[in-house]
C-alpha cells in the first residue's frame, strides 16, 4: 500500500471523530484553524503568541507522530535556517501543556498538538504500536468516571492519564494472538 500525501495524512489523521460526551459546543480543529485556535486559546491565558511559540506550535501540529523537544528544535530549525535551542523549545512546550494546546503522551515521553486547544478534556490517546502514530478520542464519561473513582480513594487534584497502544486502522489488522 502507498502512504497518502503528507497533507492528507495530516488532515485524515485529525478527523478521526471524537466519542463526545457533555452538551458543550465542542471543536477539533486542524491547519491553519488549528493554528488561530491555538494562538487565541494562548492570548485567553494572557500570553503572547511570539513568532518562536508559532513556529513551535506550527512544527508540533504538523508532526505524525508525538515528537520531542529535540524533533522540534530541529524541524523549527530547519525552517529558521539556524540552531534552536532543544531548551527553549521544551520551555514552550511545557507552557503549552499549561495552557492546553499541547498534550503530552507519557508512554510516548513525548507531545502533540492539541486539536481542541479552547476546550479542556482529559485526552485518551490510542497509540499505534507498529507506525508510532497517535489519536486521540475524548469521552467526558469515561474519565469523569476515572476521576469520581480517585477522588472516592482520597486524591486531590487528579489528572487521569489514559493512553491504549494498538494497531492504528492504516497498519492493518493481523491477528492479534488470542
Ligand atoms: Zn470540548
Ligand atoms: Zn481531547
Ligand atoms: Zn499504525
């Protein structure tokens, strides 16, 4: 099978649908309305959207797969035509998680670009374990439920972290050993 164009990955990549739960008036967004959902969503938290953070941003979103500081540095890098810092760029990065435009996939130990950056959710990720690629579905239930169980267990402040590895749909469907 021929991989598709690049772009068109991209977009195929960010219209799996969502399983929504809650009555808000949710968005997933991708290209360059990803990119003005992303700055609005930084100046709302009272940040500037500097030419360095959209570049930032702009590399995260258009990355297949999650992508480190160091893949970032380097991809914004080659775009500026010189060095950049994989420092500043985790710096961003970390501003980024706070402000809910990006997310981080932990048994990736690395991010994405968050496709509804004005609407808060506690993401579940399905990991491709054969191609790397990361989706991601939201379902309020389900995590509410994930909450509700630990707040009763006596923790405060919780982040459920959810994340399912598998074979995405492209890397086909072999038979799992049952
Ligand atoms: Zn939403
Ligand atoms: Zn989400
Ligand atoms: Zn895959």
């Amino acid at each position: 099978m021929t991989d598709p164009a690049p772009d068109l990955r991209f977009w195929a990549r960010r219209f799996i649908s969502p399983v929504m739960a809650g009555h808000h008036n949710h968005h997933d967004f991708a290209g360059a309305l990803l990119v003005d959902a992303a700055r609005d969503a930084l100046q709302t938290a009272g940040e500037q959207w500097t030419e360095m953070r959209s570049d930032v941003f702009e590399a995260l979103a258009a990355h297949e797969k999650p992508a480190s500081a160091y893949d970032i540095a380097e991809s914004v890098g080659a775009r500026r035509g010189k060095r950049v810092a994989a420092n500043s760029v985790y710096r961003i990065l970390d501003l980024f998680v706070r402000t809910n435009l990006a997310r981080r996939v932990e048994s990736a130990n690395a991010y994405v670009a968050n496709s509804h950056p004005g609407c808060h959710h506690d993401c579940i990720f399905l990991i491709c374990d054969a191609c790397g690629e990361a989706t991601h579905i939201d379902d309020d239930t389900l995590t509410g439920a994930l909450r509700d169980a630990a707040h009763r267990a006596g923790f405060a402040a919780v982040r459920p972290v959810v994340e399912i590895r598998g074979r995405c749909g492209a890397c086909g469907t072999e038979a799992d050993p049952a």
